[in-house]
C-alpha cells in the first residue's frame, strides 16, 4: 500500500488474482440448492404432465382398437353368415 503522506513509498505491484474474478453477485450454497430444487421440481411435473398425456392417447387409442376388433367380428360373423346360405 503507499502512504499518501510518505513520499517515499512505492506502489508494490500485485499479482492479479488467479480464477474468475468476483461480480459481487455471488449466491449461497443454500440459494443454489433452493433454485436446483425449483427447477427440477419443474421438471419433474412437465415430464409427468407429458406421460400422463401420453397414457390417455395410449388409452383412446385402445379403446379404438377393440371398437374395431368387435366390428371385425361382426363383419366376420356376416360373411360366415352369407356362406352357409341362412
């Protein structure tokens, strides 16, 4: 450090400082962990909407299937139906 009032004192050149300097706007470990947690619980919920959605389209999409299927059957039915001559 120089003294202002010695004016024999030198200014001592400092080594910078290693690193990422410092912003000043540093968080705590507790308000990252708080915000990992926000965003994972965010996550998780957006995932769990998107399956969710994805098992009622399953879902639809069976219930379609087996419509068909008896219809199927039914027209099987009428074609047996229509061979045997009743």
């Amino acid at each position: 450090m120089v003294d202002p009032y010695d004016p024999g004192t030198i200014a001592m050149p400092l080594r910078p400082r290693r690193g990422r300097p410092p912003t000043g706007k540093a968080k705590s470990a507790a308000e990252r962990m708080r915000a990992y947690r926000a965003r994972h619980v965010t996550v998780r919920s957006d995932v769990l909407r998107s399956v969710i959605a994805q098992c009622q389209e399953i879902q639809q999409l069976l219930e379609s299937n087996q419509a068909l299927r008896h219809e199927l059957d039914a027209a099987y039915a009428e074609i047996a139906r229509l061979r045997s001559g009743h």
